[in-house]
C-alpha cells in the first residue's frame, strides 16, 4: 500500500483535514509536526494556565500512532513570546521565530526521508516555508514531492501590495507581507521548482503562479477547502429602516481591503454600523486608529464567539486584496450571514454574485459601494442570500474536501508508479 509523509509545524484545520483524508483512505504514512495534544493524554491534562496554549493543537485519537513530534523550537517560541523576549523571535534571524521552527522540522523530515527503508513510501506532502530540504531529500530517493501553498505566490502580492502602496501611502506600514529576505524568497522559489505537484485552494492563488518567472513543470490543482457545519436555526429579524449591521473579522491592515471598508461606511453614514474583530498589524497607522475610536472594535475572540458574532450580523464584509482562501468566509456563511468579498478570494470558487453572497473587485470602494447600496435598497435580500449560503455550505462539508484530496493523491501516486 502506498503512503505519505505529512510535514506541517502548527497544524491548522485544513492541515489537520488533509491528515484525516490520508488516514482514512489508508495513505498516511506519518505526520510530522512540533506539539499534539490527544484526549486523555497527560499533556492535555496538564494544559492549563500558562500551558492552556498547547490544548489549540489538539488532534483527533485516530492521528495519534502517525504522529511524529519534536518540540522543542516551537516551544521555545511559545516560551519567549509569553515572556516578551522579542529578540528570541525575531522574524527570520531569531533562534526561536516561525521561520526557525518551519527550518528545524524541514531538517528532521527531510533526515527520516533519507533513511526511510520502507518501500512503501511514495511522497511527501509539505507547506510553503517547511518543504525546501523534504524536497531535496525526495528527489535523492525517487519519492514524489506534494506542496501546498496557502498563500497566493509571493511575487504576485508584492505587486499588489507596492501597488497599493502608492494609492494609499498613509495605510503602507499596514504591509507586513512585504518584510521576507532575499534569501527566504529565493527558497520559496526553489520549493516550487521541486514541487512534482501543487495543491492550492483557490483559482487566484493558481493563477498567482502565473507570475513564476520560470517554466513550472509541475501541475496545479485546486481543491477548496470545506464548510464548518451550519447553523441551522439561524433567524432573520430585520424591520423596515433598521440599521445595516456589518461585521468585518482578520487583521487589521489594508491588504484585508480596511481603507475601502471604512470609506465606504463613513459615505454611508447612519445607514448602516460597522464592527471590527481582530488585531492591529501596527501600532502607528494613524488613518486606522482613527477609525477604530468611531466604529465597535473587539481586538480578539474565540472561534466560539466569532461565529456568535456573526450571526448577530446582516453582512459579513471581507474586501481583501488577496487570500490563499479566507476561512471568515466560509464560516460566515456557515452562519446563515451571507458575504460580500473580492475576487482574490475563496469567494470567486464558492460565491455566486447576488445568489449565495457577492463579489467585488479588490482594491475599489466604488464597486463595494455600490453592492451595499444594492443590498440597502432591498433589504429583503439578506434572509434569501444568507440562506443560500448556508446551502451551498451544507453541500461542502469537510468530509468532502477530504474525499477531493484523498482521490488526487491516489490518481497521482498510481500515475508516478505506473510511468
């Protein structure tokens, strides 16, 4: 029986959903990553107070014979990060920052590759940033070599973004995205360049790739990621001339499209209210914390309380320049709250414009302008859209995520061992 190694430091719910597709279809091989946390395990019960973080990589029992764990760098990160010690997580240069841990696993994955003697192993499957030496040591053994990439390609959004820049220069220390090496974006390149496929989970961020200034030999296959269950007793209470009520949940910055949110509402006035959920990227952007002090803002809360929220709102608005997928989406319309968001999303692949949520342009206040006029207009659209929504996110559980990536891996582990 073919298997697969699975490498990801943090695991989150799509991570954690590919695993579950390769167990159940019986191709895991092993799944490497820093800290898991079963039931009734002793880390879980001791995962309290200051340790309480490490219960967010919980994993399902039936993960735990494939696990493979080495802590020790991302528990240093949690360390330093707790007690402040800035120097410590440093992006890229610190002994203990993410791109530390990525390297660190990346290293051990990429060693138990090469003295793998199992001749049943046929791939890797990793992350961008953590696949880099994996690769390589695939490649040396005649494994195929499986990449995700979460992200739109890199210099596909540093276009956008210094683009951006120059329209809103008030709004650029917002960028964060932009701080990466040289040398860290050259491994990102090289990472492609050994992928023998790639997964992406959205049509932008496939044809992102598009800006890879070399030939790319491997195949793209776009495979969204699924649903959380729905809400199903979600009610619709809106009376005539009642307030907009719209919700706006990630970071803090213009690559979320923050600038054209905020001026679209300001021209809207007491038409409709704005609630902000998440974190600054910076302190000192002066255009946002102005703003902040006029609208509802909640710094943080937990994904039990983000879908709470959510459905205490008319719309969910998320007008991002780019994503590699936008899980707010999904979740919203999980909910019953439908979405307008742009068509660098996972909207362009889940969202029929004015049927189950809309879509704008990335980058406009005119065009989400305008959808807001439309929906003020005919306020009776809400409950018919939101329930759309929750149709079509009924139809895309993450089962069937699971079920898409299982079945492409198979045909693409038969083809290698066929050719």
């Amino acid at each position: 029986m073919s298997k697969i190694i699975l490498s990801h430091p943090t695991g989150n719910a799509n991570v954690r959903a590919a695993a579950a597709a390769m167990v159940k279809s019986q191709i895991l091989h092993s799944f490497y990553t820093t800290i898991a946390c079963f039931p009734h395990s002793l880390l879980n019960k001791i995962s309290i107070g200051p340790l309480s973080e490490i219960r967010r990589r919980s994993y399902d029992s039936s993960l735990q014979d494939y696990m493979r764990t080495y802590s020790y760098k991302e528990l240093g990160r949690m360390v330093a990060n707790r007690l402040a010690l800035a120097v410590l997580t440093k992006h890229e240069t610190g002994i203990f920052s993410v791109d530390s841990v990525y390297r660190y696993q990346d290293s051990i994955v990429a060693k138990k590759i090469r003295k793998a003697k199992s001749p049943y192993i046929k791939g890797v499957y990793a992350y961008e940033d953590g696949a880099l030496e994996s690769f390589r040591a695939a490649h040396e053994t005649g494994i195929l070599s499986f990449y995700e990439l979460p992200i739109p390609y890199w210099r596909c959004f540093h276009k956008i973004l210094e683009e951006e820049k120059n329209k809103l220069p008030e709004w650029a220390v917002t960028f964060t995205g932009l701080k990466d090496s040289e040398e860290k974006l050259q491994k990102k390149d090289a990472e492609i360049e050994l992928a023998d496929v790639i997964f992406v989970a959205n049509s932008f961020t496939a044809r992102s790739l598009s800006e890879f200034p070399n030939k790319l030999n491997a195949p793209i296959k776009v495979i969204p990621y699924g649903f959380p269950p729905v809400y199903k007793e979600r009610a619709y209470e809106r009376k005539p001339g009642d307030v907009l009520k719209l919700l706006f949940v990630g970071g803090l910055s213009q690559q979320k499209g923050l600038a054209n949110l905020l001026e679209a509402v300001n021209s809207l006035g007491d038409k409709v209210s704005l609630t902000l959920v998440g974190r600054k990227s910076v302190e000192n952007c002066a255009p946002l914390n102005d703003s902040l002090a006029k609208h509802r803002w909640i710094p943080s809360l937990s994904h039990k309380e983000v879908l709470e929220i959510m459905r205490e709102h008319d719309i969910f608005v998320f007008p991002s320049l780019f994503e590699g997928f936008g899980m707010v989406i999904t979740e919203a319309m999980s909910q019953g709250t439908p979405v307008i968001t742009t068509e660098r999303t996972a909207g362009i692949d889940l969202i029929k414009d004015g049927e189950n949520g809309w879509l704008i342009k990335a980058g406009s206040t005119s065009s989400l302008l305008s959808k807001l006029e439309i929906i003020l207009k005919e306020p009776s659209c809400i409950s018919k859209v939101g329930r759309a929504a929750m149709d079509t996110a009924l139809k895309r559980p993450w089962s069937v995520y699971e079920q898409e990536l299982s079945m492409a891996l198979q045909e693409l582990i038969k083809h290698k061992t066929n050719g």
